[in-house]
C-alpha cells in the first residue's frame, strides 16, 4: 500500500482553535496508528505546521481520511502537501 508524506501549515490566527480542538486531533491520530494508517507525525518544532506519513489505497482515499481530521473540520489547516512517498531504506521501507 502506498504511503503518503502529508505536510500541515499552520498559522498564528488557528492557535486558539487548534489549541482547543487539540485533544480530538491527537485521539483521531491515535486510533489511526492503532490501525496502521498512520505510522507517524508530529508538529514542526517552531509551530508552523506537521508532518504526518500515512498508508492509503490511493490519493482519493487519503484526500477522505485527511477531511476526517478534525482540524480540518474546523478549518484550522491553512494548506495541506500531500506526495506519495517511496522509502527506499529505514523504518518505513518495505
């Protein structure tokens, strides 16, 4: 299955949303490594957004998961990356 390197910006203006919507965030994330779609992510240390790398059947699937997000649902994301991802060697390689 493919997997996919997402990259989350962030701005100043979602801080107060995301900081409270926060939790929800990270418990979608959670169940999603507990199933295998996620197998990492995290903010970007100066708070200008993430990055989470996914397994998905296709681009369009991925496209459903990430609106399932519920920063997305509160329109907290300003723009989101998404490029398919070939790890040739390390932890994500096949």
């Amino acid at each position: 299955m493919p997997i996919f390197a997402v990259h989350y910006t962030y701005s100043e203006a979602t801080v107060p949303g995301r900081d409270i919507h926060r939790p929800e965030h990270r418990g979608w994330l959670s169940r999603l490594v507990d199933a295998g779609t996620l197998l990492s992510s995290g903010p970007y240390p100066d708070g200008s957004g993430a990055l989470l790398i996914f397994r998905a059947g296709d681009e369009a699937a991925l496209k459903d998961l990430l609106a399932q997000d519920p920063f997305a649902r509160e329109g907290l994301i300003d723009a989101v990356r998404a490029v398919e991802w070939q790890p040739i060697m390390g932890a994500f390689s096949a």
